[in-house]
C-alpha cells in the first residue's frame, strides 16, 4: 500500500523505545521537523478517512510495550532512532497538535509525515485521506505560529539549528507512476522526465521550508523499490526477483536528488542540506544479508494481506530481526536502525556531503 524502503548499513543499536536516549557526543538539535510518508509516519493517518493505516496488530509488536501506534513498523522507524541518536524525545505527530496537545511540547520538534502522501499532491488519493507534502508543509507553517508565540525569543536562532528530515519519493512511484490502472503519470511521462517533475516540486517545498527559517536539511534518497515484496510479485519483471526496469526509474529521481543538494548547498550558503544515498546501501543488505545478519530479503515478516499489508491481529514470524522486510512495503526495526546509524555517522558515499552527526554540530 504505501511505501518503501530508505536505508543505511546495520550496527549495534539499542533497541529500546522509551526516547530520548542520549548519544555520546551527539549535539542536540534544537528540533526534528519531519516530513514523509509511511516510512516515517508515527501516527497521523489514525487521524485521517483512509485506508493506509497501521494502528492494529501486529503492528508495534515491539515498540514500547507492543502498542500499535499507527507505525509501519514491527518497532521503532528511521525517526525513532534518529531521534535516540540526537537525545531527543520522540516526536508527537502533527495530528496530536490539533487535538490539545500543550504547545510547549512543539518546541523538540513534530512529526509531519503520511502514510501514502508524496511529492505530488495526487499521489495515493486512491487511499484516501493523506497528507501531500505540499500540505505537509503548511501544518508545520501552523504549529510555527503557535511556536513563535510562545517563545520570548530567539525563534530565528531555534528554527536555524533545528533539522528537517525528509523521507519522500517512494509512493510518487509505488501509488502514482507503476499504478497505470488509476494514474496517468506513466503514459505521460517518460522516467526521466517523470523523475524531473518530482524534482522541481519537491524543490519547492524544500524552498519553502527555507523561507520560513530552516537551514539544515537530511533528504533521504529512495531505495531499490523494485525489490520490494510487492514488486516482486507484480509481474512486471520475472517472478521473485527485483524488477530492473523499476530500480532504473529510481535512479534517475536519486540522480537528480543528490544533484538538487549541490544546487541548493551551493544557493543557500547560509543552510546545509545533505543527501541520504538510500538505494545503494539497501541494495547490499538485500545481496549480501549475511554481512548484517538478515536471513531473509525477499518476502515479509508478518502475514500478509491482500493489499501488501499485515493482516490484522495474526501473528508475526519470531526471529524479526533476520527480515529485512516487515510486510510488503516497508522495513523491519532493524534496518530502520541501521537507516538512523548510516544517517548520523556514515561516510560521504552514504551521507553527503556531511553525516547527521556533523550537521548536528553546524
């Protein structure tokens, strides 16, 4: 149903999910600003009329005390460990703002991201209620509002050293593009100019993000969706393996991706954006598993439902931690582990042209 997989290399990483679990010698931003899709969503789709939910069992069988948070996650997502890795508390969604949470709690940051929402407002409207980053991007301008009026000063100074995290791109294929039965994207656009489209309206919105006073930037890449479970089974490559033709229309979107980071870097002297290269490193946990201790990369953990999703309240494989898929779609908490790890220290092949870490401290 909604997304994909962002990814990084796998290491040792607590997997506890109480938040706010401080990293040696991690600089604390002043706040996360996140943005994206199910891959990140920490529960504003319980808040909305669709069907790309996951706010039942067997999600959240291992965060906190086995709730289902509306995660698309055995456990703890990207964010989730970014956020133990930064020393902040875990992010409140967007959807908890409008519904009396204490304004004073905004301050660490908030979480925007939709499950089944992308780049282009269109995209997953077959699925219901979503939020497109477009509107993302105008419920952080609200909470701003209120932020602002709380502070007695220093709000420029906040927003400057606070850190947007953006994880976008995979339903713009998965739920727009490859849906040829729903959407005419894919009859009227070639890759490489479907890719270019996606480019310019995200480079937008991260402008705007910009204007409004932030100035440091993850942009996460898209990972190898055509070896995702779903795409694996979709027949439009040979059966149970990764289909090439897809894994070719992601790279010219990451292409233009990391080339948007020097365009924007070299723009805005005064902000750092940085660039995730997802696809190459969720390339070799699904060739070389062993390396990470994953045994299986080719079907989901949980049992699946018709939509690619877990089916409600059926329980899940037991050794979790060998899958690199949850369901169909998306990660299980190792590789999101791993994604927060590569993000916050890797090199400059994976994280360019600075890690998390180092942005942390600008």
């Amino acid at each position: 149903m909604a997304t994909a997989v962002v990814v990084g290399m796998l290491v040792l990483l607590s997997s506890a999910a109480g938040g706010g679990a401080v990293a040696a010698s991690a600089s604390v931003p002043a706040a996360l600003f996140v943005f994206g899709d199910s891959l990140v969503d920490d529960g504003n789709n319980n808040a909305l009329s669709c069907l790309a939910k996951a706010n039942f069992f067997p999600y959240g069988v291992d965060f906190l005390r086995g709730v289902a948070t509306g995660r698309f996650c055995n456990g703890n997502t990207f964010v989730d460990a970014l956020c133990d890795l930064l020393g902040v508390d875990y992010l409140p969604p967007f959807a908890t703002t409008t519904t009396g949470l204490n304004s004073t709690s905004l301050f660490t940051g908030v979480n925007y991201a939709s499950a089944a929402g992308g780049i282009l407002d269109e995209t997953g409207h077959h699925l219901g209620e979503r939020f497109s980053l477009s509107q993302q991007v105008l419920n952080l301008e609200s909470n701003l509002d209120t932020i602002r009026s709380q502070m007695e000063g220093g709000y420029d100074d906040y927003l400057a050293k606070s850190i947007a995290v953006m994880v976008l791109g995979s339903n713009d294929y998965i739920n727009n593009y490859l849906l040829t039965s729903l959407y005419d994207s894919g009859y009227n656009n070639s890759p490489e100019d479907y890719a270019d489209l996606l480019i310019d309206h995200y480079s937008r919105q991260i402008l705007a993000l910009y204007s409004v006073g932030l100035r440091k930037f993850l942009l996460a890449g898209v990972g190898p969706l055509g070896c995702l479970p779903s795409l694996r089974a979709s027949g439009l490559g040979p059966r149970g393996q990764c289909v090439d033709q897809v894994n070719q229309m992601v790279g010219f979107f990451n292409q233009g991706l990391r080339s948007l980071v020097d365009q924007l870097n070299s723009d805005h002297p005064d902000a750092m954006f940085i660039y995730g290269n997802t696809y190459d490193a969720v390339h070799d946990m699904i060739n070389n598993p062993h390396k990470y201790g994953f045994r299986v990369v080719d079907s989901g953990c949980c049992v699946l439902g018709e939509d690619g999703t877990c089916e409600p309240y059926a329980e899940p494989c037991e050794r979790r931690e060998r899958h690199v898929f949850w369901d169909a779609y998306h990660p299980t908490e190792a590789v999101n582990l791993a994604l927060a790890q590569t993000a916050f220290n890797g090199t400059r092949r994976q994280v360019y042209p600075l890690n998390l870490q180092q942005l942390a401290h600008l």
